[in-house]
C-alpha cells in the first residue's frame, strides 16, 4: 500500500474523530478484545496476521481495510516469520499500553 493511500485513509477517519496508529505485534504473538464502544479499523502493512472475527477465521492480506464492528470480539494472531505491522484506527480512549485488549 503505497503512501498516499494510506495518507487518504488516516485522513478520512481522523475527520471521524478516529485516532491512527501503527501497532507492532511479534512473531506468534496475540491479542484479543471483547469488543469496543465504537467500530475500529486495521490495516496490515507488513507481515502475516490471522484475524479471528464474527465466528470466522482468515488470513488478512496487505493493505486490506479490515472494519471491526463496535462491540465486535476478535482476535489476531502474527502468524509469520517477521512481526506484523497494522495501521490501527480507532474511536476511543486508551492509556499507554492499556488498549482493552488482551495479550494471549
């Protein structure tokens, strides 16, 4: 996904009151949420991710806007060699290290 493209995402969110991040999750890492009050977004960037999301399991592909729906459980995994990247977009608060998730 090239540059501008990713520019034009953040863009149209942030006008949503998102918040845009890269988050960073290991080689065979994972993490979970119950759900959030709002819908959230993640785009992979870099790596393998398997998502688990409302009953299915699939492997994302780069650049595919992959929308969570408020409330939402889901789960990913960094399934490959090297670490997986996501631009991650996001309607709530969140302390530093503290995102309502879960390590598994």
């Amino acid at each position: 996904m090239n540059e501008s493209r990713i520019k034009e995402i953040k863009n149209t969110w942030q006008k949503k009151g998102f918040k845009c991040e890269i988050s960073i999750t290991p080689p065979g890492e994972s993490w979970s949420s119950d759900g959030h009050e709002t819908d959230e977004v993640i785009i992979p960037l870099e790596g393998e991710l398997e998502l688990s999301l409302q009953g299915k399991t699939f492997r994302s592909t780069i650049g595919e806007e992959i929308i969570i729906p408020a409330g939402e459980p889901h789960t990913f995994k960094s399934v490959g060699n090297v670490a997986s990247r996501v631009y991650w977009i996001y309607g709530y608060e969140h302390e530093e290290g503290v995102t309502g998730t879960r390590k598994n």
